[in-house]
C-alpha cells in the first residue's frame, strides 16, 4: 500500500505524493500573453509556425496561432485543447482554450488565456515580387521562322503551369515578369525566382516542343562570399511542329512526336516511320500545318485505295492509301498541296 509522504493519503502516488498534492502549484501548459499573428499585406497570407498558409478567415487564423503557440511540459500529451476566440477590436483577439493533458497516466483539464495581436508584414516571396527578383530568364525563340502568337500563348500558359506545379513545394518560385518579344520572329522573355525550375521548365520545352537549348549563365554579384549566376536558357523552337508535313529530300512527311534531339517522321507515301534528328531537318521545309487539314467524306475502300469526296468540289477521288492504312470512321483526313491530295497517314 503505498501513500503520500506529503498529506498521507492513502492511494496511487506521482512522484511519492498523492493526485492532489501532486497537481498543487502545477502547471503543464502555458501561453505567451501576447501572441502575434502576421499577415502579410500583398498577399494577405498569415504566417503559422514558420509557414505561410491562406486563410479566408481571420479568426480562423488567429486560432490557428494560438494554438500554436501553446507550450506543453515535457512527458506531457495532449489529448484535446480547442480555442474559443472573441474579437476585441480590428487588431486584437482574445484566445480561451482548453486543453486536456495526459502526464504520467493523470488526465488533467487546464484552460489558457491570451490576446492575439494582428500584424502587418511583408512576406518573403511578396518582397523579392516587388523587387522583380529573378535568376533565371527563359528566352523562347523559334530557329528559322516567325512565331505565331497563338504559339507564343501556349508556350506561357505551359510555362505558367509548370511555374503553379512547382510552386505548390515551394512558394518562392515565381515568374517576375514577362516580356513579348515585338517585331522579328517573335517570342518572349521570362523572368523566373529560382534557376532549378527554370532549367527543368526549359528541360520540358525541349522535349515537348523539340526546341533546342542552350544557357548561358552571367556572374552577377556575391552573396555571404558565395557567386551568384544569372542564367539565360534560350529555347529556340524548330520550324515544324508536331502535325506539320514537312518536304525534305523530295518526300513528303508527317511530323510525330518530338523528342530533345529527334523528331518521329512519317512518309506520306508508304506510311513508314522514321526517327530524324532535329540538326538533319534543317533544310526540311513546313509546305502545311496541322490546323490545314481538312476531313473527307469516305465514299469507298479497297484494299489499295480509298474513293473520298473532295472536300471542296465535293467530287469522288480515289487515292491511293499509304501502306498499313486502314480507315477508321467515316472520314480521313486528307491534306492538299499543288492541287493534289493526300492522306494523312494515322
Ligand atoms: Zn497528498
Ligand atoms: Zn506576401
């Protein structure tokens, strides 16, 4: 049997004395008495155990804070705490929170008290934004041709998704500013916070598009004793795109999947598929581009050709197919150059 060497109550002991005299004078929680809750004033995120977090609520917030500004005493858990709170004026909350505790096998109920003071700051990413922070520039250009603005457009748009994917990990990455490129061939200019994204977006430009890449990086200054680089990533798209029909050495070709350095081609004539590297076609000329394709009626198929209605005078012709070619539905698509017609072979 044991008891408290204290009062001399009978019972389970904590520490040699009874539950009463054990919890007499003792506190395993407690909570600063002021608690500062910053938000930054551009992006109205509120910063919260050293993240910044949205919260459309600012009580919201504030409770969030509180709680998590709530000390525990060592070789104590807590089993529940929940946080009332009551604005006292624009600025200031007041927390109440009640906790329950476990400590060495005692559950206790505690309750804490404290104001949360709102503060305005400016966050990290908001004042690197407003200095037009950047590390990197993405320089899209085309090789040898003009850039239409609609590629320009899709060009940012996936530039600007991979730039949202990136920065779900990591708030800081940002594009700080984009330049179009007026007259010439086209183009733009990104500005990007940090180099490793920029490297990876030019990475899958390259091999989305078959674009080319080349950096080139520019001592800028010297940070804590460490070199600072600006780099360039030009991506110099080729002439073709993935649909184009290209004519190199006399044939006619269908351009397929692009890859960093080669490009699958497929032979209008006999529906052959051939790997070229993007170097190799750089004297192949675009004579159609994919949205030049036109869909015709199929009237008839045998086993070498296809009788199709002109899609524009709307007569019967037979063509032959390329090799392999099945048709599939009730159209193919068809491509005129010279006045003659052509199967898109796929
Ligand atoms: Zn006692
Ligand atoms: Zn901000």
């Amino acid at each position: 049997m044991s008891f408290c060497v204290k009062c001399g109550a009978e019972g389970p002991v904590y520490d040699n004395v009874c539950r009463n005299c054990f919890l007499e004078n003792k506190r395993f929680t407690r909570i600063p008495e002021h608690v500062n809750l910053m938000r930054c004033v551009h992006c109205k995120e509120y910063s919260i155990d050293n993240k910044w977090i949205v919260h459309d609520d600012v009580q919201k917030a504030a409770e969030d804070v509180a709680l998590d500004a709530v000390e525990v005493l060592k070789d104590t858990t807590v089993e529940s705490m929940e946080a009332i709170i009551t604005p006292a004026d624009n600025a200031n909350f007041r927390a109440h929170i009640e906790m329950t505790v476990e400590h060495k096998g005692l559950v206790v109920e505690e309750e804490l008290d404290t104001i949360v003071r709102l503060k305005n700051t400016v966050c990290d990413r908001c004042s690197m934004i407003k200095g037009s922070y950047f590390e990197a520039i993405l320089q899209i250009r085309s090789r040898d041709r003009k850039l239409l603005e609609k590629e320009v457009d899709d060009m940012l748009d996936r530039v600007d998704k991979l730039i949202k994917e990136s920065a779900t990990d990591n708030r800081d990455v940002f594009v700080s500013k984009v330049d179009r490129v007026v007259g010439g061939a086209g183009g733009a200019d990104v500005y990007i916070s940090n180099n490793s994204v920029a490297k990876m977006i030019s990475r899958q430009l390259s091999d989305q598009y078959g674009a080319e890449v080349k950096d080139t990086s520019k001592l800028v200054t010297q940070k804590e004793g460490r070199d600072v680089y600006r780099v360039t990533y030009l991506v110099r798209l080729p002439a073709y795109r993935f649909g184009d029909v290209l004519l190199y050495k006399k044939k006619m070709f269908l351009v397929g999947p692009m890859r960093t350095t080669n490009v699958r081609l497929t032979d209008m004539k006999t529906g052959d598929a051939v790997n070229y590297s993007h170097t190799d076609l750089i004297d192949a000329n675009v004579i159609g581009r994919s949205e030049d394709m036109l869909d015709a009626i199929v009237l008839l198929e045998t086993d070498k050709e296809v009788q199709i209605m002109h899609p524009t005078n709307f007569k019967p012709v037979e063509l032959r197919k390329p090799q392999k070619f099945k048709v599939k539905g009730e159209t193919v698509r068809i491509f005129i150059y010279e006045e003659e017609l052509y199967i898109i072979p796929k």
